[in-house]
C-alpha cells in the first residue's frame, strides 16, 4: 500500500515540474520576442491591448463579410462579437440607429420592404403612403441595392422637415446566404426573396409588417398591424387568400407544387411575429424531424425548384400547406390586387368597407391596363407634404377616377375612395393642427 502512496506522488510531483517547465518556455519566448520588436523599434501594443486598438467598439475590421451561413467561419482577425453580416454594414446601421431612431421605441410599428432596380420612386410612393396616414410612429427596414442608399436617405430625410408623422428608417445591403446568393437573387424577380431571410436578419425585431413595392396604404398602417392582436399562439404570419373566386385561381389549376388552402395565399402583403418564426420547428416534407426557419429554406429551394412560378411567394406557401395552424388569414380588402376587379368584383369585403391596402401588382402602375388603380398610384406620389389633402389628394384622385368607367375595376371606383376619405379626413385635421 505504501509502494502505491509513493508510486501516486512520485507521478503527482513529476507532473508539476513538467508543467512549470512548459510556463517558463512559453515565458521565455514571449520575453524574446518583446527583445526583438524592442530591437526593431516596434511600439504596437501587445495582447489585449492590441486587439482593442485593432477592433474598435464599434466596429470590425475592414474585412468583407457579406454573407450567413449557420455553419461559416469567420475569417481570422475578424471581430466575431461584433461582426454581423459584413463589417460596413453593422457600421451603417449603428450610424443610423444612432440618429434618434424609434425602431426600439414602444408602440412603434416597424415595415420592411425590398427595392432592386427601377423600384425607387415606387418605393417611396409605397413608404409615403405609410407616413401620411399612420397614427403610431413608424421605423422602415429598407433593403436596397448600394446605388440607391443615397437616394433614399435624401428623400426620406426631407420628409422628416415636412411631415408631422414621426418616423425613423434602417437601410441594409441586399444579402443572401453564402455561395447561394446568386441563385436567390434571380427567384422570380430581383431581390425579392430577400424577405425570406427577415427572421435571422433582424434578429431584434419582434414583429414587422412586410409589403412589396407596389403597394399602397389607403388606411392607417395601424389598422392592419392590430391583425397582430388577432393571432393565436401558434400564428407566426399573416396573409390574404392568392384568389377569392377559384375559376380564375391560378394555384388551383397550374400549381405543380403543394400550397395553402384552396387559392394558396399572396405574400405581397405579409404580417411577420418574428420572434415566433425563429422560434419554430417547422413540419415539412423532406424529412420527419421538423426544422428550424434557417435550416429549412435551402433544402425546401433544392427540392421545389423545377416546379415553382412565383418564387418566394410558392415556398412560403408550401411551408403553411405543411403548417397551416401557424398562419393567420386576413381578408381581400387588406390585400387588394386587379384580381379582385379585372374579370369583374370579386372581393366583397371591399365593396362593404373599401380598401384598406392596395397592391398594384401586374405593374398596373406604370401602363394603362387598369387606370384606376394607376390614378391612386398618381395622387398619392404627386401629393405635398402639408397641403391641403381634401384639395390636393382627393378631389383630383375622384375626378381621374370617374374617367375609368370603361374598365370593370373603374366600375367599382368607390371602392378606391371609401376608406381613403376617412383616412383623408384625419389627415387634414393633422394638416390643420400643424399650422
């Protein structure tokens, strides 16, 4: 027993002096290498001095890091902390941010929308539209190409010393996952599945409200963001129906893919509890485990990608066929497209309460095919900040109206107007406050 007890710390004291000999050679070469900088007349600060004076705060180092990816490394020297996507782009919006942002304020209602190419002035149109009749303050996730960033800080900076609406804006780089990103950039049209990645993108927003381009708010953003109160506990989304009248439905006669419901649905318009899409494991067809939001949008592109039209919009709504419990429905009226009037009036709601959200898909603003949805489009862009809205917005907007008779949308042209006027009449009383 003895021999063991000596055994034990002969082995126990040998250890020791092995490790203390280790410390004193790391020692030595750390002190012989200060030597050499000090022969050479280095001053660069050692360890983590070094570090903070290479990675400030408040910002990486100037390396390139434009892409996500769950499984990626981040490059040697790069500040994972405080990296998120790309160096210059976690520095841009902590510089906007900084500029009395609302985006953590209570109560406000945050909206995201996506601009590639020639959709600036659609854009704007869409986000003034949000500003002149909201009640609650507003902050936009604004992801654009680099050559618009400009644009849009300037016109949006100029609202602010117009308007009496409090609103604060982020604007993002486009950005797609990894070696991927060409491939998501070019689904149906530019950039537009770039609101797939809103989740893991804007990781401290609860919930947001996603729209497209051409789309209008004829009513308070307030009015379809209270769809929030509305959702159950296992709503992560909401969205309206892709049809109401099945004969002209396009999922149900041409989809080669699953979708939700008996129309499928339009992401166009799109409620998003953010939190809740993170948090989710989603049923689907490619395995039987469920998977988390990130994980399964890749697999689900692969598999569907020789069967799907409309992009995004056909993904999302293969996941709802899969999890229908987790999307909230809103009516047509929230969600109003040609569709709805072209082959004739097929959105009730609309005709009881008007419309509340245009979208003029199609690039019915820009042609002559449907004049009445290009006349809202007109008024609202050629519309001042600050004057008179019955004078300037309405009345003009009624008189371009009455000439669209001939088309079955103009038929039903008080539709365009029933919640407009409302929506007119509380922003003339602001008008009127403000002077």
């Amino acid at each position: 027993m003895r021999r063991h007890l000596r055994a034990a710390l002969l082995c126990s004291a040998f250890v020791l002096l092995l490790l203390l000999y280790v410390f004193n050679q790391i020692a030595g070469a750390e002190e012989e290498e200060e030597t050499a900088e000090g022969a050479r007349g280095a001053s660069a600060p050692r360890g983590r001095e070094r570090d903070r004076d290479a990675f400030p705060s408040n910002r990486c180092k100037d390396v390139s890091v434009s892409f996500w990816n769950p499984y990626w490394m981040l490059p040697t020297g790069v500040c994972a902390v405080n990296c998120f996507w790309e160096s210059a782009f976690r520095y841009e919006v902590g510089r906007l941010r900084s500029r009395g942002s609302l985006e953590n304020s209570p109560g406000t209602m945050h909206l995201a929308v996506v601009a590639c190419g020639e959709r600036l002035e659609e854009t704007l149109t869409m986000l003034k539209s949000a500003v002149l009749f909201s009640q609650k303050p507003l902050h936009f996730h604004i992801f654009a190409e680099d050559e618009l960033h400009d644009k849009f800080n300037s016109s949006l900076e100029n609202w602010k010393k117009e308007c009496h609406q409090k609103f604060s804006h982020t604007i993002y780089p486009i950005t797609f996952p990894g070696n991927t990103a060409a491939v998501w950039k070019k689904l149906f049209k530019p950039c537009a599945s770039q609101r797939l990645f809103l989740p893991l993108i804007l990781k401290n927003v609860d919930s947001l409200l996603y729209v497209d381009t051409d789309v209008l708010f004829l009513s308070p953003m307030d009015d379809i963001w209270a769809f929030f109160e509305d959702f159950n506990q296992t709503q992560i989304g909401g969205m309206a129906p892709e049809h109401e009248e099945r004969r002209i439905g396009w999922y149900n006669r041409f989809a080669r893919h699953p979708y939700y419901g008996k129309t499928g649905v339009n992401s166009g318009v799109m409620l998003m509890n953010m939190t809740r899409i993170r948090k989710k494991y989603f049923k689907n067809d490619m395995t039987t485990a469920r998977l988390k939001w990130e994980d399964l949008l890749l697999p689900l592109f692969k598999k569907y990608k020789l069967n799907i039209t409309w992009g995004d919009q056909d993904l999302l709504n293969i996941v709802f066929y899969y999890n229908p419990e987790s999307l909230f429905i809103f009516p047509c009226q929230w969600n109003y497209r040609p569709d709805h009037c072209m082959y004739g009036s097929n959105c009730m709601g609309a005709e009881d309460e008007g419309i509340f959200v245009l979208h003029g898909n199609r690039g019915v603003y820009h042609d002559e095919k449907q004049p009445a949805f290009r006349a809202v489009y007109k008024a609202i862009k050629n519309y001042p900040f600050g004057e008179d809205p019955i004078n300037s917005l309405l009345y003009p907007l009624e008189k371009e109206l009455e000439k669209t008779t001939n088309t079955y949308c103009g038929r039903i042209h008080h539709v365009f107007t029933q919640r407009l006027k409302k929506s007119i009449r509380t922003l003339q009383e602001k008008v009127s406050r403000g002077r």
